[in-house]
C-alpha cells in the first residue's frame, strides 16, 4: 500500500499545508529491498536525487519527506514512487503533491 499522511487527496495528487510528509504503507513480497521516493528531499534550494523509506521486518516502510514550500505561495511537485525486490524487479508509481502555504483571502463581512 502507499499512504501519504495528507489532508486531501485527489487520485495521485496529495495536498498538504506541510513542508513535511509522511509516507508509510505495508507489502506482501518477503523480498522487498528498497522504496525509494525521486525526487529526495527538498533542502536548501535543491532536491536530492532520491530518499529511502525505512523497511521493517513486519513489511511495512515508512518514509518523512522534505517538500518543497515557499511562504505565502503554492508548489506542486511531481514525484515518482518505486518498489524493487531482490532480483532487480521494479514497480513504479507517480503522484502529485501540492504544497499549499497560501493563506485564504479575508472574508467579505455584511453587517444588517
């Protein structure tokens, strides 16, 4: 499974007001070697090539990702979610997340 812990999502597209996401999930397969997350996390200015989740042995992972946010703006990155066991074997999936650290407009007020 591949659960982000956000707010809202929309299919693939994951909405937060964070700059930090976690990733978690849980597989069948007793090989899994790696899920890798590419882009890595955003830090000063830059994305690294990629980030690892953490694999346990009850077969779930868990992942805390860096995004990209700028104060009073939105940021949408596309991010790609891979899967390999031990035989090279790669299963891929991409997503969307929106870092929204736009506040809302004031309200309009009637007074009557």
């Amino acid at each position: 499974t591949f659960d982000p812990d956000v707010p809202f999502n929309l299919a693939d597209h994951y909405f937060t007001s964070l700059t930090t996401l976690r990733i978690s999930g849980e597989f069948t397969d007793s090989d899994i070697d790696a899920v890798i997350i590419e882009p890595g996390n955003f830090r000063d200015g830059d994305f690294a090539p990629a980030a690892y989740a953490s694999i346990r042995e009850d077969n779930t992972y868990e992942i805390i990702l860096e995004l990209e946010g700028v104060a009073d703006d939105t940021t949408t990155t596309d991010y790609t979610y891979a899967v390999l066991d031990e035989a090279g074997n790669r299963v891929v999936r991409l997503f969307q997340v929106t870092v929204d650290m736009t506040p809302p407009d004031e309200p309009m007020v009637t007074i009557s």
